[in-house]
C-alpha cells in the first residue's frame, strides 16, 4: 500500500495552517496602514484647503491662531491656523495643522507665506 501516514498528514496541516495564519496577519496589517494612510490623505486634504482660503482671500489673515471644523469622508476634522510673522517687511507665516476630532495628535501640517496687506 502506498499513501501518507499520519504524522505526514499532520506535519502537512500544520505547515498549511501557519501559511494562512501568515496570509491572515499581513491582510490585517494591510488594512490597518490602509486606514491610516486615508486618514493622512483626507487630513493634508483638509489642511490645503484651508491654506489655499487663507492665501486667496482679499483680506490678509489676522496674527495669532484661529481654530475650526470640517468635515471630509465622513470624519471630522480639527484644524489650527498659526498666522505669525514671517521676518520679512508686509510677509506673514501660516501653519495649518490638523488632526481628528477630539485627538490632539496632529495628522497632517502645511506652511504659507502670503503679503500681509
């Protein structure tokens, strides 16, 4: 008779079931960054868009921070606008930085230079 036996079966079954123990664990790790790195995107997102208002407005934007909310693929966004000068004669610095709602870590940062008149 020929055929495996036992053993070779089971060593079989368990060299499978590490394989797909590993496939498992790097399609939770894919996805996992994959959330991260679309909050990041919507986050840089947000912070552009606050910046390209503040430089495109008339009106040049007051010194000191200002705060706000938007909202962006559903989630909820918390930027602050640093507006400072920037050194130079009628230049000011804008630093926006975002994070989520209700956590202080930033996600995503950007700098302006925009006329102060």
């Amino acid at each position: 008779m020929r055929g495996f036996t036992l053993v070779e079966v089971l060593v079989a079954l368990v060299l499978f079931s590490l394989g797909v123990i590993a496939l498992m664990s790097a399609q939770s790790t894919t996805l996992r960054t994959q959330a991260a790195l679309e909050g990041q995107t919507l986050a840089t997102i947000v912070a552009e868009n606050r910046l390209v208002e503040v430089l495109g407005d008339i009106r040049p934007p007051d010194l000191g921070v200002a705060r706000g909310n938007e909202v962006i693929g559903g989630v909820e966004y918390e930027w602050r606008q640093n507006v400072s000068a920037a050194g130079v004669v009628d230049v000011v610095r804008v630093d926006i930085s975002v994070s989520r709602r209700g956590d202080p870590r930033e996600i995503a940062a950007i700098s302006g230079f925009r006329g102060a008149r």
